[in-house]
C-alpha cells in the first residue's frame, strides 16, 4: 500500500544534542545579532568561529547571490570557474610546499581526509594527538579527539590513536615507535580552553616528524586566519605536510579543505576519497570573496592589536575570580576560578554571546573586523557577569 501523505504526520524535532541557549535569531549584520523580539547581541562567539568576517558581509553576499544565480552545483568531476578562482585564491596565501587539495564540508571532514591521507601515504596506522585536542566528531576524527564525554558513548575508537599532554615534546618522544605514520596537532587548541604553547614546540614537533619521516597534521580549522596571521603555524617557520582548514574560510558557508604537500598527495589512490557536495560553486564563491578580504596584511595586524587591547584590558580589571588571560590575535580566553556557565549565560541577558572552552574558560572568538568599541562592550559585560556570579 502507497504511503498516503494527507495523512498527519508527527512533527520533526531535532535530537537533543547541543544545549539549548534560549534564543531564535532571526538575523544578523556586522558584529551583531538579532532575536525574534527584535533583541540586538553583540556576537563573540561567531557560530563557534566561522563568521570571521562578521555578519553579512557585503562582498561574501554578493558572491553568493551571484553565484546562487548562476550555478548552485557541480561535482568535482567537472570544472568550474569559481572552484577555479577559490583555489587561486587560497594558493595565493599558501606556502608553495602545500600544492594539492581535497575538498570537504566541515572541519571534521577536513580531518577524515587527512588521517586517511596519512595512513596511505606512510603505510602506518599509528597516530599522534594530544591531550584536551579537538578534531571533530565524525568517527575519525573523534578518535584524535581527547574529551571523553565525546568519545566513551560510542567506543571502541579508531585503532592507533593515542594522546600525548600538549605542549610536551618529552611526552611526544616516549610516544613514537615504528607504527605512527603522523602527528596531528592544533597552533593553539580551542575547544580546550585556547592553549597557546611554548615559542619552539611546533617547530620541534617538525623537527621530530622530520627525523622518523612521520607526516605533520596542523589542524587549522579554528586558528586559521584568526590569529595575527594567515596560519597558526607560520609563527615558527615551519610547514605541514597536511593542512586542515574550515570554520572561517567561507565565512559561514560549510567547506572545508585538505592540502597536502605533492609526496602525499601522488600516493593516495585516484577515486579513494570523496564528497558530492564538496567544492560546489556556491561555497566556493564565497570562500573567494572572504579570502579577498583576509589577504590584507592589515586585517591581521588589526587583529593582533585588538586581541592584545582586549586582554589587557581584562587583565586591567583585576577580578578576584579571574585567574587567566590569554590567547593570540582574536583568538582569546578568559579562565575563571569556578564554572563558566553562570557567567556565559549572564553575559547573554546582558546582550553579549560567547561560549566556552572547557568548563571553567570562556571563549571569544569575534569576527575579525569588529571595532574597539563593541569589544568594550563585550568587556563590560564580561565584568558585570562575572561580579554578578560572585
């Protein structure tokens, strides 16, 4: 018997999987976001960092309107003029080592790529990761994920992953034997808690990989041009051999990327790997007018000052229940004595958004064109929320 659709139905609901902030927005522009009340927050969070460039932006809309007009999808078994000009754009911020790419969806789909990649391209399943990483969620990637609470309901993991503390190359030696084909680590972790290491601790992982001919994974996907820089990892002179990015490279639009060097890419197998979404017209689109305006050497200083201002200006405060600043460029975390919730949740009653970083971090990560002005705002906030929790 057909399935007869006059018939009621239930009504969908999503899976209760994220906690619920208690919002509906509506829209947004700039650095600011809109409820269905008409209520105005200003945004440091960006949707967990993908708004870089604000809400909005002009040139992202208007590419991505052109582009809808014209062709909103082709797979990557055909050519077309805005994959063409997203991967002119990016090669234009690379380093020339990193000369191949795959396209994805999402961060974690950057990932899966690139730990697939490293298996075929070394022959070993062995991987490196570190304590407190975040990497994604897909089954892959969750195995380099560190927190339990993502990886223990749907164990046993991806075998030959395991975590080394952050920050410790000494832990990282007592950690390779003659199964790990790759290193995979964050510049500067996010998710826990915006770790910033040690000046060297990249470029001895380099140095390390180098020795062993293990392949080097920088997971760019939340640092990537939002640190001062273009990439995390230029700070200390050094190339990956994989390159993960998403988050902010199309400002919103979900695509995400692997680019490796040309020795790994000419060993993975023609066909091996795959999306049909991935590198559609529309999110390449956008991801070429977002570059266009993150290939200023001016955005990236601006945000090295603003990041600096906003901790200084926190660290001015001198709040008894702060017990660290930090981060780089916008980028930055702001630790407390007791849990972070109360006082993400009394920042959002005063109209301001970020988000956490483990449980006693809050996280800001701004768009990276917002003014000195609505960073103050976001501090008086912060202030307010944190004297309000006690």
């Amino acid at each position: 018997m057909g399935h007869d659709l006059t018939t009621t139905h239930a009504r969908l609901s999503p899976i209760p999987l994220h906690a619920a902030r208690g919002l509906t927005l509506v829209r947004g522009e700039g650095a600011y976001l809109w409820d269905d009340r008409n209520r105005r927050y200003l945004d440091l969070m960006t949707n967990y960092g993908v708004n870089l460039l604000g809400h909005s932006h002009p040139q992202v809309t208007a590419a991505i309107t052109a582009q809808a007009a014209t062709l909103l999808s082709a797979h990557q078994s055909f050519e077309t003029p805005a994959r063409d000009e997203f991967l002119v754009a990016l090669g234009a911020l690379l380093p020339p080592p990193l000369s191949r790419i795959s396209f994805g969806n999402s961060g974690a789909e950057s990932v899966e790529a690139a730990l697939k990649y490293a298996r075929v391209a070394t022959g070993r399943h062995g991987i490196i990761a570190t304590h407190r990483a975040y990497h994604g969620r897909t089954f892959g990637a969750l195995a380099a994920t560190a927190d339990a609470k993502y990886r223990d309901p749907f164990a046993p993991m991806l075998e030959g992953v395991r975590h080394v503390p952050f920050d410790d190359l000494n832990a990282m030696d007592e950690a390779f034997d003659d199964s790990i084909g790759a290193v995979i680590v964050e510049p500067i972790q996010g998710e826990g808690g915006v770790r910033v290491p040690a000046d060297g601790y990249l470029a001895g992982i380099r140095e390390r990989c180098d020795a062993r001919g293990i392949l080097l994974i920088c997971d760019e996907i939340q640092t990537g041009f939002r640190t001062g820089g273009v990439f995390a990892f230029s700070r200390e002179d050094i190339v990956p051999d994989i390159l993960c990015m998403s988050k902010s490279i199309a400002n919103g639009l979900p695509l995400g990327v692997t680019v490796t060097t040309e020795s790994v890419s000419e060993r993975v197998p023609k066909g091996s790997h795959g999306s049909t979404f991935a590198g559609n017209p529309l999110v390449c689109a956008a991801g070429t007018a977002t570059l266009t305006v993150l290939s200023s050497n001016e955005v990236h200083n601006r945000a090295t000052q603003a990041g600096q201002r906003f901790m200084e200006k926190v660290r001015g405060l001198r709040l008894a229940q702060v017990r660290e600043v930090r981060g780089r460029g916008l980028m930055l975390a702001v630790e407390l004595k007791k849990p972070a919730t109360p006082v993400i949740k009394a920042m959002q009653e005063r109209g301001v958004l970020a988000l956490p970083g483990g449980g006693t971090v809050i996280r800001f990560l701004p768009s990276i064109l917002i003014e000195d002005a609505q960073l103050d705002e976001g501090i008086e906030a912060l202030a307010a929320a944190v004297r309000q929790a006690g």
